[in-house]
C-alpha cells in the first residue's frame, strides 16, 4: 500500500522510538497479580479529566494505606482524592465500593490470562463499575495487558483528526460513536502496519513529551 506522507512521517518517527513503546506495553502483560491490577483499575477510575501523574500519586498513597487489604473510610478515601483529582467525592465513592465489585471480576474473569477477550472483559466492566466507561475501560485493560482495544482520549482524537481517520471531532462519545471510531482507529492501524496499542502510546508522547501510560 502507498502511504500518505503524513502517514510516513508517522511510521518514521515511530521506528525512533518504537523500541521504548513495545517496551512499555511488555511490561503492561507482566502485570498479573490479584493487587497490583486493583490498583491499576483504581487509577483509571480516578483519570477523567484529571492529571494522570497526580492519579498516580494517590494510588500509590492508597497503596500504602493499604485500600486492598484493610477498610479505609469513605472520609479518609476523599481526603487523599481531593488534591490530586478532580471530583473525589464521586471517585472516591467509586473507590470505596470497588473492593467487592473487584472480587466479582476476578472470579469471573482470568485477568492473568491475557489471551482472556478484552472485549468480553470491557462490556462487564462498563455495565457492572460505575465510573468506567468505554474509555477508562479499555485504559485498564491495556494498562494490565490486553491489546486491541482504543482509548478514545482527547489527545488520540485529536491526532486521529488530524490524520483524517475521524473528519470531526465529537461533541460526545456516545456508545455508537466510540465504537465506530474504535473500528477507525483499528482499520488505519492495520493499514500503517502498527498496533493501536502502540500508536496509543506514539499518539500520547506527541502530546505530552512522554511514553507514560
């Protein structure tokens, strides 16, 4: 297939790096421990439109306080929320009643198997946990290694404007829409012959100046 040029530079600027990436999501699959993915489902809980650095520092301070193993109030949840993401009382609520959702997902699921559908996975993850949507629920899956899946994020949407795979950007992301672009994204991906997983990550460095995740 002849790409176009800006799907060259594409392709180019990837080889660049492209060993950082496949790096990074090789060390998403080695995530397999019960814990750590709770926490991981934590932090992609807490991310809408929040900063995913500031995320992270909460999850590694509920981390040491131990919001797996032991019963932190609703209060004190909140409290360490409420600098470092953006509606913690909702989020924190998230948090508090994830624990026994989190056990239900396992018992159903083999999340140590990444060969587990991801789509399957994602479709109870949006309808059983209140706060993920499609977005954060694909973010979870890819951030403890599952693939093919879009996080139709505002930095990817942008760039897959820019790159005419999408002509406008949507004003919301419908379950329909999401999904469409999602093929989109997929389709172009194949085209360009690099995984969305990796273009994800590409797409996120452009943006931000880091592969983070």
């Amino acid at each position: 297939m002849k790409l176009q040029a800006k799907y060259k530079e594409i392709v180019q600027n990837y080889a660049k790096m492209g060993e950082v990436i496949e790096n990074r999501l090789k060390d998403f699959s080695k995530i397999k421990n019960k814990e750590d993915i709770f926490y991981e489902l934590c932090f992609c809980l807490l991310t809408p439109q929040s900063n995913a650095q500031r995320c992270d520092e909460a999850v590694r301070i509920l981390r040491e306080k131990k919001l797996y193993s032991a019963h932190l109030q609703l209060g004190e949840i909140r409290k360490i929320l409420q600098t470092r993401t953006r509606f913690h009382n909702n989020k924190g609520k998230y948090l508090n009643d994830l624990k026994g959702l989190f056990d239900t997902l396992w018992k159903k699921f083999d999340l140590e198997n990444k060969s587990t559908d991801p789509f399957e996975v994602r479709e109870w993850l949006v309808k059983n946990i209140k706060g993920l949507g499609l977005k954060e629920a694909s973010h979870f899956l890819r951030n403890v290694g599952f693939r093919n899946l879009a996080i139709l994020d505002r930095h990817i949407l942008r760039n897959l404007q820019r790159l005419d795979v999408v002509h406008e950007l949507p004003k919301t992301l419908t379950r329909n829409t999401y999904l469409l672009i999602e093929k989109n994204f997929l389709d172009f991906s194949k085209d360009i012959g690099i995984e969305v997983d990796k273009l994800d990550l590409y797409f996120w460095h452009h943006e931000t100046g880091e592969v983070f995740k």
